[in-house]
C-alpha cells in the first residue's frame, strides 16, 4: 500500500516528490555522519593520553593581571597542574623606509614554560632560552613574591586628586587582653622630590586606648626603590626573608599628656596565605589598591609604655593600601580560626569617579595552602548602639558557587580616629569584635567563633 501512494505521488507531483526524496536523503546522511564524529571524539575523549587534561586561560576584565606572578605561583605549586605560563600580548607596526605602515600582533612568554605547554613556535627556536627574570617567574621564592606585593608605587597622573594619595603598610596584633594597629604612611608629593610620611602606633589594653606617632617626609626615590623596607623618624619595617621585623621609639601623639612606647615585633608570613594585590579604578583616573602580603602569621615581640612591659605574643595581620582617598571610605574586617583566615570588604569611593551603589564588595576565605573561595556578592549591614553612631553589631553575608558564608560580628570596643584615617573626611572606626563564622566554603562546613577586627565611618 505505502509503495502505491508513493507510486501515484511520483506520478502527480514528480518535482516536489523528487526534491522530499533528496532532503530525506540528506538529512539521513548528516544524522550518520554526527553519530560517526561522535563516536570518535568518545573514544578519544577516553585516551589515556587526555585523562585530566585541558587548557586555563586566566584573564581579567580590567586589562593585565595585575598579581599574574602570585597567581602562577599558586597554579604551579597544584599538583593536578603539569604545566602552565604567563602570556603577554602587544600591538607593534612595522613602518618600511618607504613609509608603508604593517601591523603586528606581538606575544611575550617564558620559554621553557611555553615548551612544556607545547608550544609549537618556541620548540623550533633552541636560541630562545629563560633570561634570570624568567627564571623568577617560573618558580618565584615566597620572599621575592612578598617583596613584590609590598612594593610602593610612584603617585599616578591625576592632577585633581594627586593632593589626597597615600599609600601604607597596615600591621594588627592580638596578645591576651591587648590589642594594636600599626601604621607606617607615605602621603603625597612635597617639593623637591619629597614625601609626606608619617607611623602610628595605637595600643589599645582594658579598654584604653594609647596613640604614639612621629611624622617626617621622605626621599621619593628612596621609597620607590626600598619599600617595603622603610624608616619613618622614630620606627622602621624591615621584611627579612619571610619574617616582618618592625622596631619602634615614638612620644605620645596627645599634646600635653608626656608618655613613650619602646621596643619591637615580629610578624611571620605563611607561604601561600595572601590575598594578591587588586586595583579598583574610576573616572578621573581615581584608583584604588588592597593587598594581603600576611592573612595570618605568628606574633613575636614586646614593647613597653612608659616603661611598662607589653608581651606581643599571638597572631598577626598585615595588609597593603594604596589611592586616592578624598571622599573614600570603606567597610573592613579580619578573623581567623584553626587554619583558616577570612576577610571582608567594600570601598566607597567619590561620586565623581564611580557609583557607589554598583561597588562590590569582597569576601575571601584562605586556607592553609592559599584561598579556598571567595565571592563578590556580598552585603554588609550596620547596626548602631542605641543613642550612638558607633556600630553594636554587624552582620555579613557572601554567596557564590560553592560558597556560602555568614559572619555575625559582635563589637566590643571602637576606637573613633577623628577626623577619618587621614584626617580629612567623616569619623573612622577601629573595633574590636567576636566573630561567629557559619556557613560552608570550599566543600567543607565552617562553624566557629573567634576574636577579629573590623572597620567602618561615621559623618
């Protein structure tokens, strides 16, 4: 019957049948054909030869990576990574006697890095070999990459926020019932090729607090070429290896109240336990900077008030800052427990440079061996004491894949810096917290609670 109907359709429409014919035809054909290239990109998906194989490509929306030589540092030390290499990429024009102009792409690597990712071009030239900068590259020592990080930068060309750069070296400690900050600042160009600099140094024990300082400026070129390494009148920092030795023989920063504060500390970096350096930007050429060189280290050292006798023995904190900071304020705080280290996070900057309300913030999670996770959808909300604008509580959340973290941060105590961190802007808050930590990071649960710091404003 189906032969007949096919027959008598041949037979009153001959065109139209043909031409159905050949679009089943081919549609037979093609259906053939993808089952045959899949089945052989099955069988070779499952070569031993591809087992756990694949390329990464790391970019960042902004322009370079900026921490590209922490980054490698981290991918190489991974054991499931067998190889990987920095790549950069470069504009060039050839211009001919002639003045015909050819353009070319240009791109820059390691060469024994490129050769073990099989790179075709590099294996053909036996003449390209790793230069003493490459061989820092392909396996950087955690000194030179802590170095690195807390280099200082010369201040950008912006001539309508030059006035408010400051860069500085940020130390916290935690030692039984006593707390500390500690503040080694470079400000923004005097003349003569000098610049403002100043070191803070605030202790804080049963819920007193005492502020010792020394301003003075420094040689530019000095501080490019030696930071981290610096001498501010009174106190220096000097990174030895891995260990932060900071020495110090400052007066009382309250006029009239006589007092002094002698002696050193040491704060010890943990290979791994960073978070790398990352630049916010805006309009007008504003910028932003935030390092980690230490999350978390062990405290060494004493110091004594008046002489009083202060042990600093416990765990230590230091971080990088780096901007333009007219009209900025920010949202910060730091704890650690057993091994892991959390912070969080969000700049504010001016309305002129960016929106405020679109700014993300940060939360990060490091483990022993380096970051576990981290998200950027993060809020942070503020709740005041009754009858004050000083923060009683606050509460932080961060969600991302494979991340899910609560942070509920009771304050204790606030030391209020009038006038901003720089003293030229609303009211800046150092607090001492109880951190309770919930939440899962990284496939594993997180539950506990532990002392941290925090930081806020108040107009």
């Amino acid at each position: 019957m189906i032969l007949t109907m096919a027959w008598k359709s041949l037979l009153a429409h001959p065109i139209r049948t043909v031409v159905l014919g050949v679009g089943f035809g081919l549609g037979v054909s093609v259906m053939a054909t993808l089952l045959g290239v899949g089945e052989v990109v099955l069988e070779q998906a499952r070569s031993p030869k591809l087992a756990g194989g694949g390329d990464l490509l790391v970019t960042s929306l902004a322009g370079p990576v900026t921490s590209a030589r922490y980054v490698l540092s981290r991918v190489m030390g991974d054991p499931g990574v067998t190889a990987a290499s920095p790549r950069r990429r470069a504009d060039l024009f050839l211009v001919r006697p002639d003045g015909h102009v050819v353009p070319l792409v240009a791109h820059g690597g390691i060469p024994s890095l490129e050769r073990r990712i099989g790179d075709p071009e590099t294996a053909a030239v036996a003449a390209w070999v790793d230069t003493p900068a490459d061989a820092a590259w392909a396996k950087p020592e955690p000194a030179d990459l802590l170095r690195a990080m807390d280099r200082f930068r010369a201040v950008p060309d912006a001539p309508a926020r030059v006035a408010s750069w400051a860069e500085w070296l940020y130390f916290k400690g935690r030692s039984g019932d006593a707390q500390f900050y500690m503040t080694f600042l470079a400000g923004p160009r005097l003349a003569g090729g000098r610049r403002v600099a100043g070191v803070r140094f605030q202790l804080e024990r049963n819920g007193v607090t005492e502020s010792f300082g020394a301003s003075t400026s420094l040689d530019e070129g000095d501080l490019l070429r030696g930071a981290p390494d610096l001498t501010i009148a009174g106190a220096s920092v000097r990174l030895e290896g891995l260990r932060y030795h900071v020495t110090m023989d400052l007066p009382r920063l309250e006029r009239g109240v006589a007092g002094r504060v002698t002696g050193d500390f040491v704060v010890e970096a943990v290979p791994g336990r960073s978070l790398p350096p990352i630049e916010l930007r805006g309009a007008g050429g504003w910028v932003s900077g935030y390092t980690v060189p230490v999350m978390s280290g062990a405290l060494t050292g004493a110091v004594a008030v008046n002489g009083t006798r202060v042990a600093l023995t416990g765990t230590g904190y230091h971080d990088h800052n780096w901007g333009f900071w007219q009209g900025v304020s920010w949202r910060w705080g730091q704890v650690q427990h057993e091994g892991l280290s959390f912070v969080y996070g969000r700049v504010i900057p001016p309305p002129d440079a960016a929106d405020p309300e679109r700014m993300p913030g940060f939360l990060v999670a490091l483990g022993p061996d380096g970051p576990i996770g981290y998200a950027t959808r993060v809020r942070i909300e503020e709740t005041d004491e009754p009858g004050t604008d000083h923060p009683r509580r606050i509460v932080v959340t961060g969600r991302a894949r494979d991340f899910d973290l609560s942070m509920d941060i009771a304050v204790e105590s606030v030391i209020v810096n009038k006038g901003g961190a720089l003293s030229a802007g609303p009211d800046f808050l150092q607090m001492r917290a109880e951190y309770t930590v919930t939440g899962r990071v990284g496939g594993q649960d997180v539950s506990f609670t532990a002392p941290g710091a925090a930081e806020t404003f108040r107009e």
